[in-house]
C-alpha cells in the first residue's frame, strides 16, 4: 500500500525535526512573504501537497519497470530529507543555513521532497500522481523565488554571496 511510503517520510518530516530542535517545525512552517503570483503558486503547492499525500493513501504499489528506478528515488528522497532536516536543525548564529546539503544546493529540503515524491509515483506507476508532482514543482519553484527575496532581504550581501557559490537545486 502506497500509505506505507509516507510513514519513513513523516517520521523524518516531522519526528527528527522535532527531536533534534523543538524550533525548527515553526521555522519549517514559515512562508516568506508572498506577492502576485506566489500567492496562486502558494496555494497551489498546498492542494497538490494534499493531493501528492491523499494519492498516495489510496496508491499500491505496481511491479513494473519503473520499480527499481522508483525504489532509488524514493531511498535517495529519504536519503537526501535526512540530510536536510539534520541541516536545517543546525543553522550558524546568523540564521544563515550553508553547512552540510546546504553547501551543495540551497534548497535541499525542497530537492529532497521532490526526488522522493518521484520515487513514490515511479513506486506506483500512478499518472494522476505524476500530475500532482507536477504542480506540486512548478508551485514549489515560485515559494522558493519568494524565500531567496525574504532572505536576501534579511541576509543581504552574505546570501548573495551564498547564492553566487552555491546552485539553487542542484
């Protein structure tokens, strides 16, 4: 059951988070401020999040080709949410997060979601779930445009030197 697949992803989502820092859930939840467009980008992201997780309810598991390449992505999305959320739980005394996967993208949480996400459609050989994903990427792309404007206004010239080194995904 598809189900399943959420359980190792919440319990790193929100179980490690918590357990390695009972502020970085309120953090995680923050949105930037959001203009124009974000705002339709922002609640697009909420309904195909809830539609990627509702899917994924009722989804089974297939045996098909895409199987192993599914099973992958899916061990490197947890990989890769571990990694972040350690990341995230352990930001430098300005806020500004550039250790671990952070070095490497700055954005890994949001890569993370999405390359585990693509391991559960691949999982399921779902097309409505591979839609949901698809939203779901476009809408996240727009939060993130949003949280690099709030976070070079609130870091300036030491987050644009950051985004200058280091890529946005991947």
């Amino acid at each position: 059951m598809g189900v399943l697949l959420l359980v190792p992803f919440f319990l790193l989502r929100f179980g490690l988070m918590a357990l390695l820092d009972s502020g970085a859930l309120p953090r995680a939840a923050h949105f930037a401020p959001l203009r124009g467009r974000e705002r339709a980008a922002y609640w697009v992201y909420q309904f195909s999040t809830a539609a990627l997780i509702l899917g994924l309810c009722f989804a089974r598991i297939r045996a098909s080709r895409l199987l192993p390449a599914g099973a992958v992505c899916y061990g490197l999305g947890l990989l890769l949410l571990a990694g972040s959320v350690a990341g995230f739980c352990a930001p430098a005394e300005d806020g500004l997060r550039q250790s671990g996967l952070y070095r490497v993208s700055r954005n890994p949480m949001y890569l993370a979601y999405f390359v585990f996400f693509v391991g559960c459609v691949l999982l399921s050989a779902s097309w409505p779930l591979a839609a949901a994903l698809a939203c779901f990427q476009v809408s996240a792309h727009w939060i993130v445009l949003a949280e690099e404007r709030w976070c070079l206004e609130r870091f300036g010239e030491d987050y644009r030197q950051y985004m200058g080194r280091v890529r946005r995904y991947i």
